[in-house]
C-alpha cells in the first residue's frame, strides 16, 4: 500500500514534512479522518485539532486555526492560518479565554461580530481541550 506523505504549512512557515499511517484534522463541518490511499479531496479546516499518526506510536498534535486542506496523490497538505503547538499553550490562560469568549456570546452585535466571537469560541475551546489532553 502506498504511504501517506503529510505537509502543514502556514503563510509563514512550513512546519511539518513526514510520513504518516493516519491523520485526522477539524474540517468546517466536522473531523476527518485520512488513512494512504484515501480518495482526492479539497476541504476547508475548522478550528480544533490536527493529529498526526506515524506508525510507531508517536503522534504529533497541533492546534489548527482554519484553512483547507488537499489530499492529492498521496500527499495530505495542510495550509492551516495558524497551527499552535501544544506545548505553547496555558491551559489557564486558555480556560479565561474561553470564559471571555463566552460572555461575549451574551452581548449583541453586529452578523459580523457574531461570526468573529463564535470563531474564538471555536478556537478557545479547541486550545483547552488540547491544553487538557496533552497535560494528563
């Protein structure tokens, strides 16, 4: 069976280049999960989590901050707008943040301050979800 190559890349940096056995990644409407072989795609990423399996155990995990994703002749490129690893997060700063974002959502505003405090809802949710996982 072929392999699965794995890119992530921001705007900025290229921050992974490897080979994985399975990756699963927060899509816009949902997980998805990528296995070698798997069929082509183009797919627009959420806020949440991106992990990386390499065979052995090991897994990297990243905290993604949208973008899309492509799956193309086994290669899966990950072109995140941010990617934050776990060891760059406070679980207690990112515990206020989400308690922040949270009493935003009670105030009213505008569709476009609706969208954009919804976003950081998603996203402090996903940043303390990873910040708990990976302390344990």
């Amino acid at each position: 069976m072929a392999g699965l190559r794995c890119t992530v890349v921001t705007p900025t940096e290229s921050v992974l280049d490897c080979d994985a056995t399975y990756v699963e990644f927060s899509a816009w409407d949902g997980q998805r999960g990528v296995m070698p072989g798997a069929a082509p795609f183009l797919v627009r990423l959420g806020e949440g989590s991106l992990r990386i399996e390499k065979g052995s155990g090991a897994a990297d995990v990243f905290l993604l901050d949208r973008g899309f994703a492509q799956m193309n002749g086994g290669t899966l490129t990950i072109l995140a707008d941010g990617v934050t690893l776990p060891a760059a997060i406070d679980a207690t700063a990112a515990d206020k943040e989400l308690a922040d974002a949270n009493a935003s959502a009670l105030t009213r505003g505008t569709p476009s301050e609706r969208v954009d405090n919804e976003h950081r809802q998603r996203l402090a949710r996903a940043r303390v979800s990873i910040a708990r996982s990976t302390r344990r």
